[in-house]
C-alpha cells in the first residue's frame, strides 16, 4: 500500500498462496479509503504480481516491485491519478 499526497490510496493485489491462481496481480487506486469512491483498477500485470509500491525520483510516477522467487525481481514504473506520466511505462 502507498498513500498519495492527497490521502489517496495505491494497493497491489494479488491472488492469496493457496487459492486459484489468477495469472497476475494489479494496482488499485481507492480515491478516498473510507469514503464513497470506488476504487479504480490502474494496472493489470498479467504473469508477475506486484509485492512494494514507492513513488519514484521526483515524484513523477510510482515504482512498482516484482518479486519472482528463484528468479532476479523486476520493477515497473506507472503513472497514478494526479501525477504526470512516468518517462517509460511497462
């Protein structure tokens, strides 16, 4: 989870060890946790699932880790509701 400036809410979410697998996991914006916004499904990551969010170097986007097990992690960055568009995306 990383809450944003405005007290909004990113979550990675993946598929709970032990239950079906749903080839991948995703990033979900809650615009107002506790509030009547619904959440927004940001990005769908087919085959890795997300497992840390940070906001990358200056702010610009949200870094997105991946940990593989045995294999060497990946990271993505992406753009999030009221930021600018990172300078690469995934």
């Amino acid at each position: 989870m990383l809450f944003l400036d405005d007290g909004s809410l990113l979550i990675a979410a993946n598929a709970p060890r032990g239950g079906p697998d749903d080839g991948g996991g995703t990033i979900w914006w809650i615009p107002e946790p506790g509030g009547p916004g619904a959440p927004r499904l940001l990005h769908r990551f087919p085959e890795v699932r997300p497992e840390g969010l940070a906001f990358s170097p200056g702010r610009a986007g949200v870094m997105v880790v991946f940990d593989r097990g045995r294999k060497a992690p990946l990271w993505a960055e992406i753009a999030v509701p009221g930021f600018p568009a990172p300078a690469r995306a995934p």
